[in-house]
C-alpha cells in the first residue's frame, strides 16, 4: 500500500486449491488491474496444509506504478512420467501495472533451471536468476540477470521505460552491461539507469 495506490487480493478455493488474484487500485479514480495470481494445492500424503504453486513476489511500488514477479508452475509430473531428456524449472515473469490507467502488461521472462535426466535422475542444472529489480515513478523498469553457474556465471543488466500500446503496458528491454557489475551499485532515478563495472560508473538513459 502507498499514498497513490492499494494492492489487495480476491481469494476462491475449489476442491481444496486455493486461488487469489492480486490487485492494484488507483486511490484517486479507484480503477483496478489484475497483475498476478498466486495458488495453493494440498500437501500430499498428509491430509492437511498447502503448498504454493504459483507466487506473487518482490512487489514493488513507485508512484502509480507497480513491478511484481510471478513465479509459474513446473509440470513435474508430465515430465517424470514420459522421461522427457530435460524439463523446465519454474517460468519467472516480470509483471507491470499502472494503477492509474488500469493497465498492465510483461516485461521479461526466465527459467530458474533445468532438469536434465541422468543415471541417477533428474539434477537441477540452474539457468537463469534476476539479482535485482528496480522500478521508477516514471515507468522505468532495470533488473540484473545472473546466467549459468560457478565460474561460468555471466551477469548482465537491462532496462526499459514503460509503453502504452493496444491497451497493454509493454516494455522494449536492452542490455546496457554485462560483466562483473556490482549489484550494491546498480541504481534507478527517474529514467537514468547507473552501475558500477570495472570499478568505474557508468550511467544510461533508458
């Protein structure tokens, strides 16, 4: 919740799943926009409590706007039972909403990991992480992106500044850096986007 807008949610169950979609309101004109869903199945074998299997999370407000990520599910099952060569991990998705106009749209997408099959079974090969988000009362929207594992991560920075088209908030992402850049120095101020790299600044316009 801020001065300019509430983030609230509407909860169904059916056949033991519990279903909320999340909200964002506008104070001033009370106009809402759906901007993710979270879901909750029964824990097997023990009768009782749930799991999450979809997530809303790292919500973030600045002015009218609001940056969320919505974790997807993983078909688990589909990919045990056929004994498919790999399996994708839960999809992340960058979510962004203007209260104000009602609208909302993606911004980026990613994999956390694979799971590839071995003698042993399925191991987790990890793929893709955001590190950071970042939004701006201007629309702007920045997240550091870490790919790989160990010593062959690779980290990039990327950004882009809200659009309106066809009723949708869209978003044309560019990657402004790759390399060793600090996360601690990765900052937003209206639409300049700045970081560290090589122990130098940098900045750009996004």
């Amino acid at each position: 919740m801020s001065r300019d807008v509430v983030v609230y949610r509407v909860r169904r169950e059916r056949e033991q799943i519990r279903l909320d979609t999340v909200w964002v309101c506008d104070r001033t004109d009370n106009r809402a926009v759906r901007i993710g869903n979270e879901e909750w199945v029964p824990i097997e074998n023990l009768g009782e409590g749930h799991v999450a299997n979809r997530t809303l999370e790292h919500l973030q407000i600045a002015g009218s706007w609001v940056l969320a990520t919505q974790n997807g599910e993983q078909d688990e099952a589909g990919c045990f039972r056929y004994q498919v060569s790999s399996c994708n991990g839960p999809s992340n998705t960058l979510v962004l909403a203007n209260a104000a106009l009602g609208l909302a749209g993606s911004v980026a997408g990613i994999r956390d990991y694979v799971d590839e099959l071995s003698a042993g079974g399925y191991v987790k090969t990890p793929t893709k992480a955001w590190t950071r988000t970042l939004l701006s009362p201007r629309g702007a929207v920045a997240w550091l992106e870490e790919a790989g594992s160990g010593s062959a991560t690779r980290t990039s920075l990327h950004g882009c500044l809200a659009r309106v088209a066809h009723r949708r908030v869209g978003c044309a992402a560019r990657t402004y850096a790759e390399g060793a850049i600090e996360p601690g120095s990765v900052g937003l101020s209206g639409s300049t986007l700045t970081w560290m790299l090589g122990g130098r600044v940098q900045t750009a316009l996004l």
